[in-house]
C-alpha cells in the first residue's frame, strides 16, 4: 500500500485527491470520525499522518469530499486524543460518524 506525500499548502478546490491512507499493518477496532475543513488531498494526508501516529493506530483513511476519517487500531481510542491529533493537523472533529 503506498502513503501519499504533500507539501505545501492546501489547494483549497476539493478537486485534488480521492482519500488519504495510511496503513502500518494490523487489525482491530474500526471507528469512523467527522472531520471539518477538509477539501483536498493535502488535508487528507496531513489528518492521516497525524492520527497514525497516535498509539495503537494500525490504518486511517480520510476522504474530504465526505469529512469521513476512518481509522483502525488495536484497540479503542480516547477521542480526545483523536481530536487533538485532527487539530494539530488544522482541522475540526466534529464527532464520531
């Protein structure tokens, strides 16, 4: 599976990717989040990169056309702590979907 990589800041025109995924492998718990301020690859990656890095995090993806972030860990996750990781990337969780 391969992780795309952006740099730079966002295009802002929701036109420039179809979900970011990040997967180090694994299974578990599935949970699916609601994520605003999303509208193109670059703020799917940068979601992405941050909550894989939480502890326990074994897949993300994140699709802005939907606000949609799924992610996969080992076991359950402390939402505020997803929500951190949604904020140091720049966007807002909004809730669980």
């Amino acid at each position: 599976m391969t992780t795309e990589t952006n740099s730079g800041s966002c295009c802002g025109t929701g036109s420039c990717g179809a979900g970011a995924t990040v997967d180090v492998r694994g299974v578990g718990i599935t949970t699916v989040y609601q994520v605003s301020g999303m509208t193109c690859g670059h703020c799917e990656n940068a979601v992405s990169q941050e909550i894989s890095a939480l502890d326990g995090v074994t897949a993300v993806t994140a699709v802005a056309k939907t606000g949609e972030v799924t992610v996969t860990s080992t076991a359950a996750l402390d939402d505020e702590a997803v929500r951190a990781a949604v904020d140091e990337a720049g966007y807002e969780l909004v809730g669980r979907a």
